[in-house]
C-alpha cells in the first residue's frame, strides 16, 4: 500500500497515521475504523488555495463536501480559506450547525426540493447552482415569496469527455446534469434567468467528471465556455463575472493511478481562462472550482480486523474483514480498486495472494481482489488506504450492520469525529405499530 501524507511504518513495524499507532486505533477504537490524516487535508487545501492564489484571478475554491461531510470536516475547510459545496439539505444542515458561514456555501444538485430551496434561501447561501428550468422557475418564486433575490450560476453540460468511468462521468451531452450546451437549452436559460426579478445571475457552472488525470478535458471546457460566454455577451448583452468548472481532479488509489500535482491542475486551468477569455477582450472572470476527493481521498484509511478465511486449492484464498460494502461500495458500485498492507506487520514479506471479502451477504461484497500480503491470520489488522473519499460518505446499515467511527490524527493525538454507531441507534427511528405490540423480553 502506497503511504500517503505522515503515514509511515514506525519502529515496532506497525503502520502509523498523524504520529498515531493504526494496531492502537483499532483497539482503542474498535474496526472497522476510519481514520484520517488531518496534517494532508489541511496540506491538500493549502495547495488549491495557494495555487489559485499565484494565479492572479480573482478566485473561490469550495470543498466538494459529498466527498466527506462531517461537522469537523466543514470546521478545517473554514480554518483554511475555503468555501463549501453542498447537495442536500442534511450536508447544508450539516455546515450551518458546525457554524459555517452562510454567505461561502454553494448548494447543487439535480433535484433540489421546494424544502432544500427554502432551506437554502432562509439561510441566506451564497449561491445556488441552478440544475434545470424546474428549479430555476421554483427557486424565484421562493425568493420572491420571501423578499430576496439569490445569486446563482447555471450549471451547464459543455459535451466533453472527461475519459473516466461512465457513472462518474457527468460533462457529456447525455446527463441528468445541467441546461446543454448544443441543444440550446443552455442559452434560453440565460435568457430565462436574466429576465427573473429574484435571481442574480452569477455566470455559469461546467463539471466534465471525476478521477481525471488529464488537463486536456479541462482545457477543452474552458474552451467551449468561453465561447458561449462571448456569445451570450454579444447576441443577449450578458456577462458573466463568476465562471465555476467544477472539481474531478485524480488522487492515487493504485499503483498506476497517475494524478498530477494539484499546481498543474490549476495553472492548466487558470492559463487556459486567461489565453481564451483574454483572445476575446472578455473580462477576465472569478474562477471557482469544487475539489472533493483530492481533498480528502488519500488522507483516509480504513482499518479492518480480520476474521475467517477459505482456501480453495487452484482458485484463490478468500479472507474475510468485519467490513466491506458496507463502510466501502465503491468496489461493488463501479470496480473502484484498493492497495492494503497488514497494519500489524507492515515490514513483513508478502508470501501470498488473497482476495479481501466483506461480511454482508452478497457475492459481490468484495474489498480487493488479489491483494499480495503475509500470510494472513485471524486477527490481523488489515489497513486499506486511500478511502478518505465517498466512503464514509456512502455508507449503509445493509445487514443491519453498524456504522463505524471516524477519527482523525494528527500529532500524535487521535479524536473521534462521528461516533460509531450503537445498536440503539440501528432501531432508533423503527417504530412498532400498535396492534403488533408485545411485551418485549430484552435479550441484550
């Protein structure tokens, strides 16, 4: 497994994380165990932030919070000079509990309800990432009811290949996503927003996809942008002072997985808006971006404690974790792949080939395929790295399972972000109706 940010081997040959021993987390905490390195997201953050700083645009980098929403999560973003990018009213009730300020939140999303839009409008966000003409109607009309008028950006489908994986692929023409570039949808809808009294159009919002290693895709969006910002401005007298294009930016997962420097990502982007903005006398706009993953992605690892195991002679070795698509289904949802290493014995030798299986009854509840470790034994403590992205994010009670813990490390000190979940909670919202009630005998 390929060690991340303060990740290290330490002198017992035990992985460590943020100067904290993985084998003592997972005792103190219980496993599965997410852990992650708070020093890299911090760094990660400093690194967009600086990078667009040098660029000399005007500029706003949010945290994608889909990636990982937690209160503690949304406190560093704020710390670090970021905005924040929500897309339900749980992340968005999220960041206001943890006290993040209103007026630095986007809200997206493809179906945001009247609750969301009202929810979001009380609150008095900063802008509102308008999907389609459903909500763009819904949302002035909400505004207006309540006497405000809410910037927006339209978000718009530019027909690029971002080359990733379809189901994370969303700048295409054929998307739930956005007004389209080639129908015409996108310019009626500037037409359309520029004419409602309680919405401010900001300018417009392009995301091709996630997991990109290229610039090229990015390149080719600001590209078609900038053409239809020049277009707008000359056949509807609109200008856009705010051009957002999103996030995608690859992390590491496995070996050849080869994501650039967060600096080239950037200055792709920024040279790119200043040669085609420029090219055209528009005024140069405020960049904004959205990057989730690269954030957090490989400052997370996962702990798991293994349990059984199954050698079929001739085919493979099967061991089993006390996890599985439960704290991960990126695997079963669309292949994703994972390194791991035994965090107990992280200096010994590989002596063979196993598959990670998680626990829940389904044949594709699989971690890893072959994976190259020790000899693994009952008890080991397997960590899998790179998993601080749509982990925590997307997990689930299937099997009735719980949830795990979130810790994050930095220092030497390790403290509990979310709580693992008890089984009072696993029946807290089940409610029994009356003409199926008993007497209960509580066997637990």
């Amino acid at each position: 497994m390929y060690l991340h940010g303060t990740s290290k081997i330490n002198g017992q040959g035990h992985l460590e994380i943020g100067g904290c021993d993985t084998v003592e987390l997972a005792a103190q905490w219980g496993t599965p165990l997410y852990v992650m390195d708070e020093e890299l997201i911090r760094q990660r953050c400093r690194e967009f932030v600086d990078a667009f700083r040098a660029s000399g645009l005007p500029f706003q980098v949010a945290y994608a919070s889909k990636a990982f929403c937690v209160m503690a999560m949304c406190r560093i973003v704020e710390e670090e000079g970021m905005s924040l990018d929500v897309v339900s009213d749980g992340e968005l009730y999220t960041a206001l509990q943890a006290g993040f300020p209103a007026e630095r939140i986007h809200f997206h999303g493809n179906n945001k309800t009247p609750q969301e839009l009202e929810m979001a409008v009380d609150a008095r966000i900063g802008c509102i990432v308008v999907d389609n003409f459903v909500e763009l109607a819904m949302l002035n009309a909400i505004a207006g009811e309540k006497k405000q008028r809410m910037k927006i950006l339209l978000r718009i489908t530019p027909g690029v290949d971002a080359h990733t994986h379809e189901f994370i692929s969303t700048g295409q023409e054929d998307s739930k996503f956005g007004f389209d570039l080639g129908n015409g949808a996108a310019k009626q809808a500037v037409e359309t927003a520029s004419a409602l009294p309680h919405v401010e159009l900001l300018g417009i919002h392009s995301h091709i996809g996630s997991q990109i290693f290229e610039v090229g895709g990015f390149e080719l969006a600001v590209d078609k942008i900038t053409n239809f910002a020049v277009t707008m401005r000359e056949e509807l007298g609109v200008l856009f002072p705010v051009i957002n294009l999103g996030g995608g930016f690859g992390i590491r997962y496995v070996d050849g997985d080869t994501p650039l420097p967060v600096a080239e990502y950037v200055r792709a982007i920024t040279d790119a808006v200043k040669s085609t903005f420029g090219r055209h006398g528009y005024p140069l706009p405020e960049i904004w971006t959205e990057p989730g993953r690269s954030i957090v992605g490989e400052a997370g690892t996962t702990l798991y404690t293994v349990g059984t195991y199954k050698d079929i002679p001739g085919v493979r070795k099967y061991v089993a974790v006390d996890g599985g698509m439960t704290d991960n289904p990126r695997p079963a949802l669309y292949g994703a792949k994972y390194e791991a290493l035994l965090a107990n014995r992280a200096n010994d030798a590989s002596e063979e080939t196993v598959s990670i299986a998680g626990k829940c009854c389904e044949s594709g509840d699989m971690l890893i395929w072959d994976v190259e470790l020790p000899a693994v034994k009952s008890g080991d403590v397997l960590a899998v790295g790179s998993t601080g992205a749509y982990n925590y994010a997307m997990a689930s009670n299937y099997n009735r399972l719980r949830r795990p813990a979130v810790v994050f490390v930095k220092d030497g000190r390790a403290e509990v972000v979310v709580k693992r979940e008890t089984f009072e909670n696993l029946v807290g919202n089940d409610v029994i109706p009356e003409r199926l009630q008993r007497p209960v005998v509580k066997s637990l």
